[in-house]
C-alpha cells in the first residue's frame, strides 16, 4: 500500500531575472523548475532555524569561552 503525502500549493511572482536563472538551474540539473525551487527553499528554511538556534545557544557558549567559530572548530579538531 502505498501512501500519499499531503502537498499544498505555493504561488510566488518571479522577476526575470530569477526566472531566468531557475530555467537554467532547471536545464543544467536536468530537474524540474519546481523541484529546483523546493530543494532552494528547503535549504535557506533550514539556515533560518540554524541561525535561530545559533542565536539561542550564543550566550551558553560564550559563557564557556567560545566567542567564535574557530572557537569552536580548536574544540572539536
């Protein structure tokens, strides 16, 4: 049995620009101008919650020393 996922429908006006570097997108990957669009939404979606967790934890972290990413990446490497 296979099982649909519900979608919705979003209408956005593109100038021509933009319209015209998602046609090329769309030709050089071989994917439609949709999916395209849903893979570019989808990644800037999830900077906006990273850079919202990030905001969130900021204090945490630099009550404890790390004031920078490279704070950090010295931690981890």
């Amino acid at each position: 049995m296979k099982t649909t996922a519900k979608t919705s429908t979003l209408t956005i006006r593109l100038d021509k620009d933009l319209d015209d570097l998602l046609t090329k997108a769309s030709r050089r990957s071989g994917k439609n101008r949709s999916e395209i669009a849903r893979e570019a939404l989808r990644r800037q979606l999830r900077l906006c919650q990273f850079e919202a967790l990030r905001q969130r934890m900021m204090p945490f972290a630099e009550a404890r020393g790390y004031l920078t990413d490279e704070d950090v990446f010295d931690e981890v490497s």
